[in-house]
C-alpha cells in the first residue's frame, strides 16, 4: 500500500503536482503546484481498487492523464471492465471541475477586464517590441497589458497579462486551449496566425493583414482549423516560431489544415519570430518574407483578356481632383524659394479637409501624414496656421493631417531610400490615404541622384504604398535645365508631375507666386490640364490663394505693353512668344474689350 502510494506521488510530482497527502477515495481533490504552491492550481483522483488508478490535472500547464498500476494484459475481464469505467469516471470528473474552473475563471476575467483603462501608447512592453497600441487591449491598474482570450463565439474565456519587464501571465484556471485574440485587418486580404501579441503586432504592421494569435504553439492547430472553417476563400498563413515548438506544433498545423507554414529567417539579425525579424531588419523584412510565402503559396496571377475585361474593378477615383487619384503617386518640382512647401501643404491640408487649393478639389476628407525633412517647426507651425486660417478648415477637419517636422524628432530623419528608413515610418502609415514627402533631397539619401538604379529602392516602396492604396506626393528640387532634379526615371511610375515656375515678370516682394504646369497627367484633358498662375495672397494673419489662367495673365501683360506704345515684334520679343501668338492674343483682348463696352 504505501509503495503505491509512494509511486502515486512521484507521478504527480513528475507532472508538476504537488499534493500535501493523497486521498485515495476516488474523489477529485484539488492541489499546489510546483509553480504555485500556494495555489490550488493542480487536481488528483485516486482509486485503490484493482486495478489501482491516477488522474491527474495540471492547470497551469494543461497537462492531464490517467495512470494504472497494473499492465493491461495482466488484469482479467472484470478488472478490465472495472479499469475502462474507472477511466470514464475520471475523464468525466476532469471535465467537470475543468467546465467549472473555466466558468469561475471566465468570470474573473469579465471583472477585470471591466475595470481595466485604455492602453497607454506608451506603455514599456510595447516600446521595447516596437509595435503600436493595438484596439481590443487594455491595462490593469498595476500597468499590465490585458489581451483578451476570446472562444470560437468571441466571448470572453480568459485573459493574459504582460508585464511591463515582460513577464506573462495567464489568468489561473483561464481556458487557453481554442482561444484567440484578433487584431483586425483589411477586407479581402489575407489573414496570418502567430503565437504572440508582439508577433501579430508586427505582422499586421507589416501587412495590413488580419492576425489571430493563438497564445502557444500548441493552439495553433485548433485556431488554424476554425479560421479555414470561417474563410474558406481567404488565403490564410500560418507564421511559426524558429524554435523546435514553433516548427514542429507549425508543421501539424499546416498538415492538418492544408495550409502554409512560414517560419522567420534572419540574414543579419537572430531571434526566434516576426517581432525579432522586424526589430533587427527592419518592418520591410517581415513584409518581403511573408508575401514571398504567400506567392510561393498561390503563385502569381495572370488572367486571359476574357478574364481582365469581365472583371469589375472599382474605379479609383480622386483624392484631389483632377490631379491625385487614390493610390496615385504624384511628383511636384520647383526651383528654390518659389514656394513649393507652401503649395505641398496646401494639398495636404486641401486633402485631410475636403477643400479645395488652386483649381483642384477634395471630394471627401481623407487622412493624410505630411513629413517635412527640412523645416524648421515654428516655420512649419507658422505656415501651416496661416493656411488653415485663410482656407477656412473645420476643426475637425484638422486632426486628419499629422505633421512629422525633424526638430521635433529624439533622432535624426529617416533615410526613406533604406529599408531601416521605411520600417521606421511605417507604424505611422496605419489609416493613412496620402503621404507628402518634402523633400526628396533630405529625406532620400542614399545612392547618387542621377542613376537610375540608386532610385529602385524607393520606387519599389512606392509602388508598394500604391498596391497598398496608399496616394504619395513627392516634393522636389528643379534643376538647372528647370526640369526635375536628378534621374529622369523618378517620373516613370507618376501620374501626375506638377512643375512650378517662376512667371517672366516677377518681383521677390511678391512672394510665392507662380505658373503651375502639368507636364504629364495621366487621364487629365481639356481644360483640367491648362497651366495657371497661383499667387499667395495675406490677408491679416491668413493666406489664401488667387489663381488666374495663364492667358488672362498673357492679357493682362499685352495690354500692358501696347498702352506703353510696344509694336506687336517688340511684344513677341518682351513675352518670349510668336508674332502669330502675340496677334491671337490681341484679337482676344480686342473681343474682351469689345464685350465689356
């Protein structure tokens, strides 16, 4: 009797019980842990009857079995008969107090997620992951991070909590196995499943793509198959640890739901998931890693023209109309001092309100992220007041424009022509419809301006931004020529290229005054593609744009020089035209005059 009670004990003790004496009375009886031996966190039943039986449950670890003293093929029928009922017994006394813990626990949980406050952007876990606060947590009062463990149903069944030092904890007696916590993502992308939070941060931050994390290596199985069951249509990633859980429990996973594995490799950096990828090699690692298994997965697509013609693809319309569609990448060069800041910050403003700058409107208000490169802040802040104030912006229209300006940076620009450069931006780009970059000079400094082949990184962003329905606008120099400074293949992926210029007759008292010229515009005809003069004009504290055509300007400077006595050669030579112009001009002033007396 005591030998087998002896070996009683050194079973649950393997399995990380603790129990202060063994009732063997073929009760459930509930015990420390080896982990919490002030906590009942463990259970045993004991039967001595031949054959002698042990349960066990570990909640902590979610360990439990059976244990019989005699080998199957030693008992007799009877014995044999007694030892399955037995086994039914216990299975079913686990369950119950299991369900019952659960509740208990699910209950609790409800209570302190309830009186738990908002996330702190800041909060020390999220800054050393650099990752975002994310919807859908919260923290507790001693400044834990809570992340809701959510059924099948989306009801609350647990929660765990991370530590400002990192620590994790899961609620005692909280049910892990089939739970989940989602971090939203796009409609119609595709969805990833991870083990942790700052995985899934990452991942998502990455890709825009919905993320359910499974809490361990050993859910992933269960939370692959109920995401398949759900979107069945969806391509959906498994993305595992580098560890010898991650890979093997990632393998089952992916065998038995038919879906792919990714693992994380590293070139320059070392860690074991997606968060370590994205903080030694940056965001547009784990990017590049996870959409070159989603290829590998699905292939690249080619329709047949059959195929292309019959699909109903949205039309893109407009952010700022005629000019920047959505998901456009737009260029606007100028030479030094002709006002191009002013004007950059008038679309973005005209953009995030809804407004109107120059000739061009907004149809819908549109979160837009301006990122100065050079400007001082109390240049910036001064100029951009005295936009808002002259273009009339709703209040509400303003916290749809942020502003990243270097003075107020704890570190230098980022180098947008880097990997490190876009990785560092990229957490700001969630919800973002429109980035102004001003200026190419200072915010892309890597490679010489006039290869082509120094500009590949950044065009390859770009056109990542445009896939990811992100609208860009670049900000310029113009060179010598008065052509956009640079390699000339900066302007291949552009709709729209926006050239400013200084007009003949300009004095520097007038400040910024200039034509506006489109020297290419995809898709913008007729009178929407005529250059104009656009003149900032102060009124008190505001500025406010006056914009004339460029032929009511022409007039203005004919009629001028004929009421000086000019002859219609010295005319053609003072305005840089053509006698022929110079006459279609006059006959224009003349129907003008003619029509006003």
């Amino acid at each position: 009797m005591n030998d087998l009670m002896q070996t009683f004990r050194e079973v649950l003790v393997q399995h990380g019980l603790v129990p202060e004496e063994i009732l063997a009375d073929g009760e459930l009886h509930r015990c420390p842990t080896e982990n919490r031996p002030h906590k009942r966190n463990g259970a045993y039943i004991a039967h001595l009857d031949t054959p002698a039986t042990l349960g066990w449950c570990n909640w902590e670890t979610g360990d439990q079995g059976t244990f019989c003293a005699e080998e199957k093929p030693t008992l007799s029928p009877a014995e044999l008969s007694a030892w399955q009922q037995r086994q039914q017994s216990l299975r079913r006394q686990r369950e119950e107090e299991c369900a019952k813990r659960h509740a208990e626990a699910a209950h609790r949980a409800k209570q302190e997620w309830e009186a738990a406050r908002a996330c702190d952007s800041g909060h020390p876990y999220l800054l050393r992951k650099g990752i975002t606060q994310l919807p859908g947590i919260r923290q507790s009062q001693n400044g834990a991070l809570l992340i809701p463990v959510l059924d099948a149903a989306s009801r609350l069944q647990s929660l765990q909590r991370i530590y400002p030092d990192g620590t994790k904890r899961f609620l005692v007696g909280g049910k892990v196995q089939g739970g989940r916590f989602t971090i939203p993502g796009s409609q119609g992308k595709p969805i990833a499943i991870c083990e942790g939070l700052a995985t899934g941060a990452s991942i998502h931050m990455a890709t825009g793509w919905a993320v359910d994390v499974a809490f361990s290596a050993h859910n992933l199985s269960t939370i692959a198959r109920l995401v398949k069951e759900r979107f069945p249509d969806r391509a959906i990633l498994i993305c595992g640890d580098a560890d010898e859980a991650g890979r093997k429990k990632g393998e089952e996973a992916a065998r038995a739901t038919n879906l792919t594995l990714v693992i994380p490799t590293f070139t320059t950096g070392s860690g074991t998931d997606f968060n370590d990828l994205h903080q030694s090699e940056g965001i547009e690692a784990v990017r590049s890693q996870l959409e070159a298994a989603l290829i590998k997965r699905q292939g690249l697509v080619a329709l047949d023209m059959s195929e292309f013609l019959s699909m109903k693809i949205p039309d893109r319309g407009y952010l700022l109309s005629p000019i920047l569609p959505v998901q456009g990448i737009g260029i606007l060069y100028a030479p030094r001092g002709v006002g191009k800041t002013f004007a950059a910050l008038s679309v973005a403003v005209a953009v995030a309100s809804g407004g109107a700058v120059f000739n061009w409107r907004a149809p819908l208000p549109k979160k837009t992220l301006y990122v100065d490169g050079e400007m001082p802040a109390t240049s910036m802040q001064s100029r951009l007041s005295s936009l808002v104030g002259g273009m009339a912006i709703p209040p509400q229209a303003l916290k749809n424009l942020s502003l990243i300006t270097p003075d107020l940076q704890p570190c230098a620009m980022p180098d947008l022509s880097t990997p490190n450069g876009q990785s560092m931006i990229e957490p700001l780009l969630k919800g973002v419809d429109m980035i102004v970059l001003d200026n190419i000079a200072t915010l892309c400094r890597t490679g010489k301006e006039n290869e082509s082949q120094s500009w590949q990184a950044m065009q390859a962003w770009l056109l990542d931004l445009r896939r990811r329905g992100i609208t860009v606008l670049l900000v310029h120099h113009a060179g010598k020529s008065g052509d956009q400074r640079g390699t000339s293949a900066k302007e291949d992926i552009m709709d729209t290229v926006i050239s400013l210029r200084r007009p003949k007759e300009y004095a520097m008292a007038e400040g910024a005054r200039f034509e506006v010229h489109l020297t290419k515009a995809r898709g913008i005809l007729g009178d929407d593609a005529k250059p104009f003069e656009a003149n900032l004009i102060t009124e008190g504290s505001a500025l406010h744009w006056q914009v004339r055509e460029i032929e009511d300007v022409e007039l203005d400077e004919l009629k001028r020089l004929l009421e000086y006595g000019y002859s219609i050669r010295d005319c053609a030579e003072e305005m840089g035209k053509s006698k022929g112009a110079i006459q279609r001009l006059k006959k224009r002033l003349e129907a003008c005059a003619k029509k006003a007396g």
